[in-house]
C-alpha cells in the first residue's frame, strides 16, 4: 500500500473517533438534560398552588399577611417564569450538544443545574414559609385559650386566697389586670390574622405571666414569715426577756433595743412586700432570722451560765469553808508537832500565806455573791471569774492536804529516823569487826580518817535524835549523807581486806621461788608496805607483778578464788538468818 494509502486510512480512522466522541458526548448530554427536566416536573407536580390557597384561608393580616403575599410572589415567579426558563436552558445545552463547541455546551449544562437548584430552594422557602404561618397561626390561637384559662385561674387564686398575699395582693391584681389588657389585644391580633405582631405581644405576655407565676408562688411563704413567723418570735423572745429580767438577769447587750430595730425592720420589709421588690424582703428575712436566732442564743446562753453560777456558788461556798477549817486544824497541828519537832520550811509562815489568800478569796466570793444577790451582773461573765477562784482554792486545798500529810507522817519518819541509825551503826560496827577479825599489823591514815569521820557523823545524827526538839528534815539530810559516806566506807574496807588477803596469799606462793632473786627482793618490798605503811594495795601490787611473771594470771586467779569463798561465806550466812 502507498504512503497516501496510508494517510487515506488515518484520517478515516480519524474521522471516525471524532464522530464516535461527539455522538457519545450527544447522548451524555442528552441524558443529563433529561433527567434535570425530569426533577423539574417533579417540582412542578408538588401541589404548592393548594397551599396557597389554604394559606389565604387563614385570614392573615397586617405583617403576617405580607410575609404570605411575599411567599406567593416568590412561587408565582417560579411557576410563571422560572419554569419556562428552565425548558429553554434544556432546549438550547441539547441544540449546542449537536455542534462541536463542548465548552458552551458545559456551560449551559451548569446554568441549567443551577436553576433547578434555585427552583427547588424556593419551593423549600416558600414551604417553610407557610408552614410557619400555619403553626403560628396554631400556636396563638391555642396560647389563646391557654392564657385565657390561666389568667382565669389566677383571678380566681387572687380571690380565694388574697389574705395569703398579705400587702402584696393589690400590686399583684394590678399586674395580672394589665396583663389581661396585653392579653386582649393579642387575641385580637389573632383572631385578625396578625401572627407577627400578635408573636411580640405573646412573647412579652408569657415572660410577664411567668414572673407574676413565680411571686404568687414566693409571696405566701414571705408573708408568713413577716406576718406570724417572726411576729411570734418576737412575743416569745420579748416575753422571755421580761421572764427574765424580773428573775434578776442581766445582758450585754440592749435586747429592748435589738427586738424593736427587728420590729421596724418588719415594718419596712412590709412595704418591700407589698411593692414585690421579694429579692431584697428575702434578704431582710434572713438578716431578721439571723438576729432571733442571737437573741435566743443569747438568753439560753444566760440561762445555763445562771445553772452555772449557781453551782458554782455552793462550790465555793463549801471550799472556802472547808480550805479555812483545814488552816485552822493545820496551824494546831503545828503547835503541838512545834513541842518535839523543829520545822525548817517555814511551816508557819505557808499556813498564814494560805490565810492571807484565803482571806482575798473571801473578799472577791462576797462581791461576787452581792453582784449576784442585787442583780448587777451578766451570769456568763460570772463563771470565769468563779472558776479562777474555784482553781485557786482547790490549789491551796491540795497544798494544804500535803502538809497535814507531812505532819501525819512526822512521828513514823522520826521513829524510822531512829530505826536507820541504829542500823547504820551496826553496819559500821560489822565494818569494824571485819577489819579487826583480819588481824592486820595496821590500817591506813586515809582509812582511819575516813572511818572516824563517818562515826562522828552518825554520832551527831543520833546526839539530834536525843535532843528535846528534833529537826527531822535535817535528820534526814545527814542521814542520806552519813548512808552514802558508810557505803563508801564499806567498799574502801572490802578493798583494802581483800588486798591484804591476796598479799598474804601471794607471800605464800613466792616461798616456793625463794631462790629467785626477783622475787626475794619484790618479797621485801612488799613486806615493807604490807607491815610498815599498811598500803596494802601496793604490797599486792608489787608482789603481783612479778609472780605474773613467773606464773602468768596467777593474782587474777587469786583474788577471783578470795571473792568465790567470800561470796559461799555471805550465803551460808544468809542461810542462817
């Protein structure tokens, strides 16, 4: 085949996809336009002229009927014009689709969706817009008849039930009156058909019917608080004062004064009643009840510090007597004690201390009794003042209980006084024994010394226990001191017995290394302190420390064998007793 041959077959080929495209777009386009001319039938078909005719049915005047007349123009645009306009955009985008110029024809196809979308939004208004009137119209008609039965209802409450509004009753008539007036005009409205002013009237009409629902509601319970709430809280709390001052008690504060400023103070939450300002009444209200609830406080307050006072009263009474009857018996017990005892902690001195404040005490417990018994003082004020004193007595009560204690236990403690020194020269006398029985060469200066100084201390102790005034207190003291010196006395001759046993043991063992020229010597030596200076300490000392060597331990095992035989010794005697 020839290259033209070619080319013939190419643009045939050509030719023919052009013509397959635009037969192919032809029908697309005539499918689309089908169906929106389809929709627009569909619209068309909707019966919206019926709707219109029973909208006029309705009788609408004034706003509401322009708003209808609005939405009839809307309509009969559409069905006189929009419609037709619509069958000519399909008539043309199907002409333009036998051509080639796809772009005019995209854009009649746009323009004809568009105005089925504008078709179908007004059919939509112009719906919603009668739909509105209708269920306007409804609603007034049917608010009608609500508000009507309810500002029935409320007449009737006002009527039957005005004393429960107490002053609030005419301010109340006189709205509900107005009310009714409001009322008038909007069923008037419509019954006219004027659904859009009639709605600005009932929107003001239903909050005021709501507001005056809610004062009738609120008002009762105000009023019952201002008219007999409060009133007989005032009776009762005045009839209480006066109980109460005529039984002699006193306040702080004005209570004739506080119950009238309350009593004035109903009066002008009265007058806040009666002009319906009930927000600043309750508040009124509340500060009244606040200040009854003080007053009751108050007077249960006094009531139960009289309880108080007067309990307290015969406390006192009691304690002052019987804290003066305890001196009177403690200064007697002194005296005769004073004939075989001698007291060093200004006994005497305490007890007249004790008078004095006792005396005080009486002073202020007079006065206390004259504010009470003339009707000069506030009870509640009285009880700090008893209670100081009612601690003050007790305090001296407890203090004078001590010292008839310490004078009770006078004697005994002198006997045993004198039992303990006898013990305690016993003990010094065993310690004597011990020491003697060991038949040492000699004792120690710092011994003797020690050992005469505790005996001249017990020596004075019991030359004080014989004398014909006996200051126990000091009787006591040296005897804790002389107890203290002869215990100590005690350990120093254990230690010094002990040492000097050891020693005569360790000269015994050093016989057995006699030979031994260190031990000949330290043997010397030791004798020397054992029988010379009678340091009984350093002689075991000086002996020890060479045997140790010779025998390691050996001193250790010595003084440990002394104390075994001295400790089976105390038993048996232990035993014995």
């Amino acid at each position: 085949m020839t290259q033209i041959g070619h080319i013939v077959i190419g643009l045939i080929i050509v030719v023919a996809a052009i013509y397959l495209i635009i037969f192919v777009s032809q029908r697309l386009t005539m499918r689309k336009v089908n169906k929106l001319v389809q929709k627009k039938e569909q619209l068309t078909e909707i019966p919206m002229r019926d709707r219109l005719i029973k909208g006029r049915q309705l009788s609408l005047t004034g706003q509401s009927l322009k708003q209808f007349q609005l939405l009839e123009a809307k309509y009969n645009h559409l069905e006189k014009t929009e419609f037709n306009s619509i069958d000519l955009k399909a008539n043309t985008v199907l002409f333009d689709s036998q051509g080639l110029n796809f772009l005019k024809t995209a854009q009649g196809m746009k323009e004809l969706q568009n105005q089925i979308r504008e078709a179908e939004k007004t059919i939509d208004v112009v719906n919603q817009g009668l739909n509105d009137l209708e269920q306007l119209d409804e609603a007034h008609k049917q608010a009608v008849k609500d508000l009507e039965a309810k500002y029935q209802e409320l007449r009737k409450l006002l009527l039957s039930q005005n004393f429960s509004f107490g002053p609030a009753i005419d301010k109340l008539e006189e709205i509900l009156g107005s009310l009714e007036e409001d009322f008038d005009e909007f069923a008037r409205l419509t019954e006219m058909g004027d659904h859009a002013t009639a709605a600005g009237i009932y929107e003001t009409l239903s909050m005021e019917t709501n507001q005056l629902e809610q004062r009738i509601d609120q008002i009762p319970a105000i009023n019952t608080e201002l008219t007999d709430t409060i009133p007989g809280q005032l009776a009762e709390l005045q009839n209480a004062y006066d109980k109460m001052s005529a039984e002699g008690f006193k306040f702080e504060t004005n209570i004739e004064k506080q119950i009238e400023n309350i009593k004035e103070q109903l009066q002008e939450t009265s007058e806040l009643l009666r002009e319906l300002t009930l927000k600043k009444a309750n508040e009124e209200i509340a500060k009244m009840r606040s200040q009854t609830e003080i007053l009751y406080e108050t007077f249960d307050k006094e009531a139960q510090a009289a309880q108080v006072v007067w309990e307290n009263n015969d406390k006192l009474t009691s304690y002052v007597a019987q804290n003066k009857r305890e001196n009177h018996e403690l200064y007697a017990r002194l005296d005769r004690l004073n004939q075989d005892f001698v007291f060093s902690k200004d006994e005497l001195g305490q007890i007249r201390s004790w008078e004095i404040q006792l005396a005080n005490n009486t002073i202020n417990f007079e006065e206390l009794r004259k504010q009470i018994n003339h009707h000069e003082a506030v009870f509640s004020n009285l009880i700090g003042q008893q209670e100081a004193m009612i601690t003050d007595l007790e305090r001296i009560s407890k203090e004078q209980t001590g010292m008839w204690q310490a004078f009770q236990e006078l004697p005994g403690v002198f006997e045993q006084s004198k039992k303990r020194v006898t013990l305690l020269t016993d003990k010094l006398r065993l310690i004597q024994r011990s020491f003697e029985r060991q038949g040492l060469p000699g004792l120690p200066d710092t011994y003797l010394s020690m050992f005469y100084s505790v005996s001249d201390e017990l020596e004075r102790v019991k030359q004080q226990l014989g004398m014909a005034r006996v200051n126990v207190d000091d009787v006591l003291r040296q005897l804790s001191i002389v107890t203290a010196d002869l215990d100590t006395l005690q350990e120093r001759t254990d230690s010094l017995i002990e040492a000097a046993t050891v020693t005569e043991r360790l000269v015994r063992k050093a016989l057995l290394y006699r030979d031994n020229p260190a031990v000949a010597q330290s043997t010397q030596q030791a004798r020397y302190f054992y029988e010379t200076s009678y340091d009984y300490e350093e002689s075991m000392k000086t002996l020890g420390v060479i045997l140790d060597q010779i025998e390691p331990g050996l001193t250790d095992r010595i003084v440990q064998q002394y104390r075994q035989e001295k400790a089976m010794l105390q038993a048996e005697y232990s035993e014995k007793e």
